[in-house]
C-alpha cells in the first residue's frame, strides 16, 4: 500500500472531495438527521415515561437503526462511482498508464470511500453520549456496535467498488451495489424464514429451535439485521431468531471481511486492461 | 522505437486493425492519419497497454506491450484524443499528482512541474483550476501531463482536434520543442496539414489497414503512381479546363477560377506533354509543378478507391 500520505491517489482525493461545499453538506445533513431524530425520540420518552433512567437501551436500538439505514444508503453510494467516475470523467486510461498498479487503485479507491464513511461515524459519535446520560447501556455493546458498522461499512465499500469496476456507468453501478447490499441485508433474512417455517412444519420435535439447525444459525450469523439486533441484545422478531451461539460475531465479521477481499481482489482483476492471468 | 508485427485487433467480427506494420525509429516524428473510424486510437491504445491486441506483436522501445506492460509505462507517454481532468486541483497540484503516480520524489516535483508549465506556456495558469481552463490550456496541460516522467516515447492521440486555430500552431510550437528534445513522437489526425512540416514519415491507414507509409514525398508519389498537380494561369481558363478534363491521365480537376488542382497518373514524359498541349492552346501559364504543401491532396490521392 505504502505510505499512506504519500500515497498520490489518497492525498488526491482527499483534496477533491474536501474542496467541495458538497461534502461539508452531506456531513452536516447527516448530524442533522441523527440529531433530529435523537431529540425527537427523547420528547417521546419523556411524554410518556415520568422514570428516563434505563431508557438508553431503547434510545441506543434507534440510533444503532437509524446508522445503519444511513450506512446501507451512503456507503455503497460512495464506492460505486470511485472507478466508474474515473471512467466517465475520462481519467481512468491515463491513470492505468501511470506506474499506480490497478491494485494499488481499488485500494486507494476503497481507502478513500471508507475513510468519509468513518468521518461521518466519528462525527456522530458525541451523539451517543446522550446514552450514557439515560443509563442502561453497557460500554461493551458500544464498542462491538461500533465493530459491527466497520464491518459493514467495509463490506458496502468494497461492494460499492467492485461494482463500479465491473460496471462502466456509476448510475447503473450504483443501483446494482445496492441490490446485491439488499440481499444481504433483506434477502438472507426472507431466506432464513422461509427455511425457518419449512423446518418447523416438517420436524415435529418440539425441543428443537430453528436455532439448532447450524445451517440456519449461519445464515442467521449473515445476516446484518439479526446480528445487530443480537449484539444489542433486543429481540424485536421474536425468541426463535435469537442465536444461541457466543460466536455468531465472529462468523459474521469473518464471512464479511473474506467475501470484500475476494470482492476487492476480483476488482482489482476486472480493472487490469490488458489480462494475463498466467502470469505475475 | 515503436514496431508492431501483423497487428490485428477485431470486436467480434469487426476488424478494426487488420495486419499492421509499423516501424517508427528514435527520435522521428511520425503522423498517423486516416479519417475517424480508421482504428489510430486503436492502434495507439494497443502500444500504450491499455488494450489487448487479437493477434500480432507490438514493441515499444524493444519491450513487448503484452508481455512486459510495466517497461513499456515507464518510457512513454500516452494523451488520449478525450481525456478529462480532475475538479477542485490547481494545474500544479494536477501535475504533481501524476508525477507522484510515476513515483518522481517529492523534492524533484516542484521544479520539474515549473519545467513543464514553462514548455506549454502555462506558468501563468499554476494556481488555476484545471477544470477552468480552456481547452487549448487543458491539451496543452495534457501534454504537459504526459512529460512528467521524461519518457522517451510520446504517443498523442489528435493533440490538435477542437482547437482553434491559434491554439493548434501554439500545440504545434510545442510539439517541435519536443522533436528538438529527440523524442519519438506517434501523432495521429484526421486533419492533414496539421501534421505536413511536423512529421518526419506519415502512416496513412483507413478501414484498418495501413495502407503507406513513408515520407511525405514518399507516400504521395511512390504508392499509388498519383501526384497531384497544380496549373495557374492568366487567361483562357475555359480552354484551360477543356483540356484537363479532356486528357486520360487527368482525375478530379478542381477548378478554382485561374488555379486548377489535379491528380495526375502519368509519368513524367507524359506531364511534359500535358504542359506543351496547354501551351499550344496559347493558355498563358504560369505555374505548372507538383503539389506537395498540401497533405489532404496526398490523402485522397492515397485513399482513393481504398475499401470500395
Ligand atoms: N470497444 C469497441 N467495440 C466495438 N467497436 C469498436 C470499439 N472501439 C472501437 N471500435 C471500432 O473500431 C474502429 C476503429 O476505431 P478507432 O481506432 O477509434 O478509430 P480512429 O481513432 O481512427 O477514429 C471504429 O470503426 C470503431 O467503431
Ligand atoms: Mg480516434
């Protein structure tokens, strides 16, 4: 990778994207929607609770929600014109002439889409200070939430990015990451149910939970939703979608971190203009 | 410098290179023409790696553009016909980005930028935006673009379309500062005489095919057995004109008042002929010579008949 400062397509793209008026909006709408929402649930809970004390869990469940909804809209958007506007913008050719590997682009590229996607968590984070001041919350969950968005962050990063390496124009690239991050996010869920309701009818051992099956377990450790819900302890769906095991974290952070590798490695292939897969 | 074997290049079934060879050697200035569609970009996307030929070997600086991709970056310089430039960067910053990208170290790069803006009479543009530059600025800072790391090897895909005029003699201006540096300059056009005093040899190549290739002089009379002519004269045009269009080894005269242009497919006894008929029809002449300033001439001339 290199330096990371002296890396010329970070400090580039650092210099475009901080230049413009664009990104200071996008930053100060993003902490006013956090912020309104915030404020506005708080006058909820003191409308119809006189006790506040120990409603930082419910509190913490809506803006973990409401992150996450902003994460899956924003970060995929980011990385799906990183390469596709080089493209449109008719700079990719040139790049692809320098001595910048097409590697070193997809992780400069990754880098520098991620990297706004941590600012606007970084900036939100005083925002979960207010937490604190109900209560009720463990320090723990903060930081395995906090894991828990890097991973995805990450994922819809690289996503974003092999999308628009595979994909010539960044409006089409742009819808095509977002379908593939619905799957994930939606599409494992519906499949987990249905699978779910077919076990269930099927197997009449009533001792056994869906849970048991280490199939559904794994597609249930996929699925973001779920394991969100479980890292913060809520079980919105209902007892059966509970995983049992200590270790779903781990399974999600590792399925995730593997398939934006091989996403990455596959972007960076795709953007080699002239292939020779037999060598180097 | 740049050679290329039987290179061939189809999509799908299109051939859009068919057979190729070029042969360019240091330090020679080489036009590449033919009308839009004929496959230059092609040909100079293929020598820059940035395209994968179907069959056929091309070698830049003696290294094989498929094989060894990396050497072949590191002596030349590629200006796409349409590129674009970055927002929100100063034309220093602009340049300074590629020159990090070539990894040129930090210290060299504010000299070597002053350097190059000098050579394309921007160093009044430093601090300007790119993207607010115009597009003669934003070509001549794309050559600029392609020098940061001194290659030998210069490959200029139609430096000069949408120019005005001024801006394409100023292009001009500069690329002959680069000729009298000893680099090997691929530039390609579909305008002729934007090249004609520039090149060294000319390629000419339509429908995929090159079809001369040589000097000037070379391709206009060798190849075909064609020169085009000019005849000026002072009176008795209709006569004038009557035996031109007359004569069998006369094509396409072009009649401008008192000038006549013409291709002309006879050998030289027989354009003596010619001027004696001319004078026996007491047309008054005053000029009667090979046309050679004008390059678009030699390029119908050459094409004429090609892919019919
Ligand atoms: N990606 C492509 N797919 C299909 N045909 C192409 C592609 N690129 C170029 N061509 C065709 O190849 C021919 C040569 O194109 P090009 O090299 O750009 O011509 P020139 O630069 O001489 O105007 C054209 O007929 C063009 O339509
Ligand atoms: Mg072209």
């Amino acid at each position: 990778m290199g330096n990371f400062f002296t890396n010329p397509l970070i400090s580039k793209e650092l210099r475009e994207r901080f230049r413009t008026p664009k990104t200071s909006w996008t930053v100060g709408l993003y902490l006013f929607v956090c912020g309104a929402i915030i404020i506005g649930f708080m006058k909820i809970i003191a409308n119809e609770q006189t006790d506040l004390l120990g409603s930082g869990d419910r509190l913490l469940v809506i803006m973990a929600a409401v992150h996450y909804a902003l994460i899956c809209f924003i970060a995929p958007a980011l990385a799906a014109g990183a390469i596709s506007g080089e493209r449109e913008r008719q700079t990719l050719n040139i790049l692809l002439t320098t001595h910048l590997s097409p590697r070193r682009i997809v992780l400069s590229k990754m880098l520098t889409s991620i990297l706004f996607m941590f600012l606007l968590l970084i900036a939100s984070m005083p925002l979960y200070s207010f937490i604190f001041l109900y209560g009720g919350v463990a320090p723990m969950q903060l930081v395995k939430l906090f894991l828990f968005f890097t991973v995805n962050i990450i994922f819809f990063g690289s996503l974003g990015i092999f999308c628009s390496t595979w994909i010539k124009r960044t409006s089409i690239s742009t819808i095509t990451a977002y379908g593939i991050g619905f799957f994930f996010v939606v599409g494992t869920g519906v499949i987990l149910f249905f699978l779910m309701n077919f076990i269930t009818y099927w197997i009449t051992d009533t001792r056994m939970t869906p849970m048991d099956y280490p199939i559904l377990e794994w597609i249930a450790s996929i699925n973001p939703c779920i394991v969100g819900l479980n890292i913060l302890e809520k079980n919105l769906m209902g007892e059966s979608w509970t995983i049992f095991s200590q270790y779903y974290w781990i399974i999600f952070t590792a399925f995730y971190l593997v398939l934006s590798v091989i996403l990455l490695c596959l972007a960076a292939y795709i953007l080699k203009p002239v292939r020779r897969p037999w060598s180097e | 410098m740049i050679q290329t074997h039987d290179l061939t290049k189809r999509y799908g079934k299109f051939e859009a290179l068919n057979s190729v060879n070029l042969s360019i050697e240091k330090g020679k200035v080489y036009g590449f023409i033919g009308p839009n569609g004929a496959g230059k970009t092609t040909t100079m996307m293929i020598l820059s790696t940035l395209l994968s030929a179907s069959s056929g070997k091309a070698y830049v600086g003696g290294y094989d553009v498929e094989k060894e991709p990396k050497d072949v970056r590191h002596i030349l310089g590629y200006m796409p016909d349409f590129f674009g430039v970055y927002d929100n960067l100063k034309a220093t910053e602009y340049l300074d980005f590629y020159a990090s990208a070539y990894n040129i170290p930090q210290k060299n790069r504010s000299a070597l930028i002053a350097d190059l803006l000098e050579l394309v009479n921007l160093s009044n543009k430093a601090d300007s935006y790119v993207d607010h530059l115009s597009r003669g600025m934003k070509q001549r800072l794309g050559l600029a673009r392609c020098l940061v790391h001194s290659p030998e090897v210069l490959i200029l895909d139609e430096p000069a379309s949408g120019l005005d005029p001024r801006a394409r003699i100023e292009m001009r201006e500069i690329l002959k500062k680069l000729q009298g540096l000893g680099k090997t300059i691929l530039i390609s056009s579909h305008i002729l005489p934007e090249l004609a005093e520039l090149c060294d040899e000319i390629g000419v190549i339509e429908k995929g095919r090159l079809i001369a290739s040589g000097s000037v002089p070379e391709v206009s009379v060798d190849t075909r057995g064609i020169s085009i002519m000019q005849v000026k004269v002072i009176g008795r045009e209709e006569v004038a004109e009557q035996i031109l269009s007359s004569d069998p080894l006369v094509r396409r005269v072009d009649n401008k008042g008192n000038h006549f242009r013409f291709h002309y497919i006879g050998s030289p006894e027989e354009k003596v002929y010619l001027l004696q008929k001319l004078i026996a029809a007491e047309v008054p002449v005053t000029h009667f010579a090979d046309s050679q300033e004008n390059l678009e001439d030699v390029f119908l001339a050459i094409t004429e008949g090609v892919g019919n």
